[in-house]
C-alpha cells in the first residue's frame, strides 16, 4: 500500500520511529517551551497544569487519532483528504484553512523563531539585550526571520524521508536532551522548592472557566491538531503502521515537552528573581530567563543551550508548516517538491515581514486593529496570531470532528485506526467514536464561543 509512486515528490515514512519524531516535532514547538509556562503564570500554576493533562487526554488525543486516521485513509494533503473521501465544496473549507493557517503561521511565527537565533549569539557572547530594543530593530528581526525561513526551506527541500524524517531523528533527541539538562539545573538551585510547588502543587480554588478554556486551548495548540499537519503526515504512512501506538508517543512526548518547559523556568525564576511576577506574559522567555540565566555559574552556556532549545522547537514545527502547503501543490497541481517549497518559502518571507515591523511604536502595522464581535486585536502579529493561530485552528478542529463523526460514517475511520492497532477494538473503539461525535464539538464549540468573548473572557491580543 505504499504510496510514494503517487506523484513526484511525495514520498513515505522510512520507519514509524521518524514518523513519531516528525509528528512530535511538530506538536513539540514554541506553543510547549515558550506559550505553556507563562500561560501555566497566568492561569495559577499547578491548577493549568492539572486541567491541560485531562483536556491533553481526553479532547487533544482523540482529535489526534481523527486527523492522523483521515490521512491515511486518503493518502492526501489536508484538501485532497476531503475530496478523496467524498466531502463537498463546504468541508473542503477546513481542508482550504489548514493551508492557509500553515502557511500564514509560519510567517510570523518564524519571528520568534529569529529572536531566538539572535538570542544565542548574544547569550554565547554574553552581551546584555533590551528584549523591547531588540524587538523594534528590524535590521537584526528581519534578517533573522528570513535566516530560519531559509533553514525550514532546506529541510523540506529534502523530502519526506530524507529531508523531514532524518532532521527530526536528529532533532528531537538533542531537544530533549537540553531540556532535561536545563530543567535538572534550575530543580537543583537553592530556592527553587518555592517554584516546583507553584508549578506542581495545584491549587484546585484557582480552576475557573477561564482556566479550563485556556488549558483546552492550549491543548489543541500544542498538540498540533487543527493545523492538517497530521492529515498530511498521516497521508505519508503505510497501511501497517500502528496509529494508536504513535499517537500515545506523540502525545506524550509533546506533553513531557511542556511539563519540562516549565521545570526549566519556575524553579529557577522563584530561586533567582524571588519577588518577579510568574505571570510574565509572552516576554517571559526572552525577558526573564536572560537575567535568571545569569545569575547561575556558566549561566551564557545555559542561556545559549536554551535559545538553541527554543531553535530546535521551533524549527521542528516549521518544518511540517511549510510542508502542508508543499504537499498540497505536489498532490493538486503537480508541481515538483523543489519549486513548491521555493515558491511557498519566498512568499512566506514577504508575509513575515509586516509582522516582523508589528511591534515598532509609530509603524503602520503595529496600530492596525480590527474588531471582530466584540474581540478587539491590535498589532498586526496580534491579528494573525488570533485568526490564524487561534480562531481558525478551533474552527478547523470543529469541522473535522463533524466531518468524520457526522457526514460520513465515523465506522470507516475507526476501522483505518485499528488496521495495524490490533489493540483498538472494544471499549476504545467506542469511547474514541463517542468523543469523536458527541464530546470534541460540544467542547471545542464552547472554545469557540469562548474565543468570540461570549463568556465575556475575550481572547487579548498577542
């Protein structure tokens, strides 16, 4: 049932160990090291920690399972999925989001993606960064940007085998092993207790509504479901590959990622900065864990390791961003591998670049807002993030767990789960059919309201 002969270019998983890498490499990026632990400062500590486990379990794996499973069942891109298993003009639309969001996403999250190269020179070198300078300087963002973009470009360039999945065996082990080095130092600072208890005592007051939506949120993000990036890592797997199997390591890993994430920064913000506020926002990483680095002996090695860390994560995910879009080319419209990743990888340079300008006081795309029932984004990276990053990832999440669970028969699907998973039958057959029909809308609509400021929590920008 190999399908590497499809068309030119396409190609298939070498082993199910580099589909896990890959597939977890895509779930492990910035959303686990740099989102979780200051979403974990902002929702309580413990308690996000506590509700992102269940929501990981019991929403996050079950979609997973759904995308990986109408991948392979049609060996197509996120588009292609749907047609090939008969869905109409309007279910394509999730398969026509999945591109954009790829595509749009690793536009701006290749920024980030730019400080942290820019972030391990300065570390290495120990020179002391304003994070707000640095940020509003765009002959260092932008190069940088482009820099990563470029990197993305060459793994893809290599294909599925040789260029996806020998990047990600070669990856995700580095990745965890400057994890585990980093979160081993900062458990071990005098003071750090203060930090591992926030982090992992839950206090069970502090679960609110809010807590819950933002932990399912995150959940999704960081799982990489919603994206079609398991639609079409799924598309490259051979018929005898055990699905569930990989989806429990995907999962896995990727929630070991973000737990770690947080061992890394907690403990040693509680032990070195004693009084700095947890809930730090998204300049966490690049504003704290600088001066939390140097304050340890070798703290530039540390604080370089990290960046490099926050390198590896993002890069990682990038990868299988611009695969999406590159995949959908070769399959649709027949281009070659080299000229769809060229072309896609250019063009998401040009996008990046207003987002890059987005935090400049006084610059055109960091005024622009736009209000969308009631949710006001300002900045133009705040607007991408929420559209693209935030709303659409929800909206196409709801649409396949419909799509599978209701406008076609979610028996088919099951079946392409258990081919290869002898284990999927009974009770976990029937629970994943019913989280899949009933469970999954009801949850991811209610995120969806959410989002929209119904329960007048409004997302805020960034």
């Amino acid at each position: 049932m190999a399908m590497s002969s499809d068309t030119q270019g396409r190609g298939q998983w070498g082993s199910s160990l580099g589909f896990i890498m890959a597939a977890a490499g895509s779930a492990v990026g910035l959303g686990n090291i740099w989102r979780f632990p200051y979403l974990t400062g902002e929702n309580g500590g413990g308690a996000f920690v506590f509700v992102y486990a269940i929501c990981v379990l019991l929403i996050g794996l079950p979609l997973l399972l759904n995308e990986i499973a109408l991948g392979r069942k049609s060996g197509k891109n996120p588009i292609g999925a749907i047609k090939a298993t008969g869905g109409n003009g309007f279910w394509q639309i999730a398969g026509v989001l999945c591109i954009l969001v790829c595509f749009c996403v690793l536009s701006y999250y290749s920024v980030i993606a730019g400080w942290t190269i820019g972030y391990i020179f300065t570390e290495l070198v120990n020179i002391p960064v304003d994070f707000e300078e640095f940020q509003d300087t765009p002959q260092y963002v932008i190069p940088l940007c482009f820099l990563f973009i470029f990197m993305t470009i060459g793994v893809v360039l290599g294909g599925v085998s040789g260029g996806i999945e020998k990047a990600a065996k070669f990856l995700m082990p580095i990745l965890f092993v400057i994890i585990i080095f980093i979160a081993g130092r900062a458990v071990t600072l005098e003071g750090a207790s203060a930090g591992i208890e926030y982090y992992l005592y839950p206090d069970f007051s502090k679960i609110t509504t809010k807590v819950i939506l933002q932990a399912l949120g995150q959940a999704f993000f960081s799982m990489s479901v919603g994206w079609g990036l398991m639609i079409t890592f799924g598309s490259y797997l051979p018929k005898k590959s055990n699905i569930v199997q990989s989806s429990g390591w995907i999962a896995g890993m990727d929630s070991m990622v973000a737990l770690l994430g947080g061992l890394m920064v907690f403990p040693a913000l509680f032990a070195l900065l004693p009084g700095k506020d947890p809930a730090g926002g998204p300049a966490l990483v690049f504003e704290v864990l600088p001066k939390v680095f140097d304050a340890m002996p070798g703290g530039n090695f540390i604080g370089a390791l990290f960046f490099l860390l926050l390198l590896v994560a993002a890069l990682t995910s990038s990868i299988s961003m611009l695969e999406v879009p590159v995949s959908y080319f070769i399959d649709e419209k027949k281009w070659s591998r080299k000229k769809a990743t060229w072309l896609i990888g250019i063009a998401a340079m040009f996008l990046s670049i207003p987002s890059a300008l987005s935090s400049i006081e006084g610059n055109y795309f960091n005024g622009l807002t736009i209000t969308f029932l009631g949710n006001t984004q300002v900045g133009f990276f705040a607007i991408m993030d929420f559209t693209f990053g935030t709303f659409a990832v929800v909206v196409i999440c709801l649409m396949l767990s419909l799509y599978t669970g209701w406008a076609k028969k979610i028996s088919d699907y099951a079946n392409e789960l258990a081919q290869g998973s002898p284990g999927f039958k009974g009770f976990l057959r029937s629970a994943w059919i019913f989280f899949i029909k009933w469970v999954c809308p009801i949850v991811i609509a209610l995120v969806l309201l959410d989002l929209l400021g119904v329960f007048g929590t409004p997302q805020e920008g960034g």
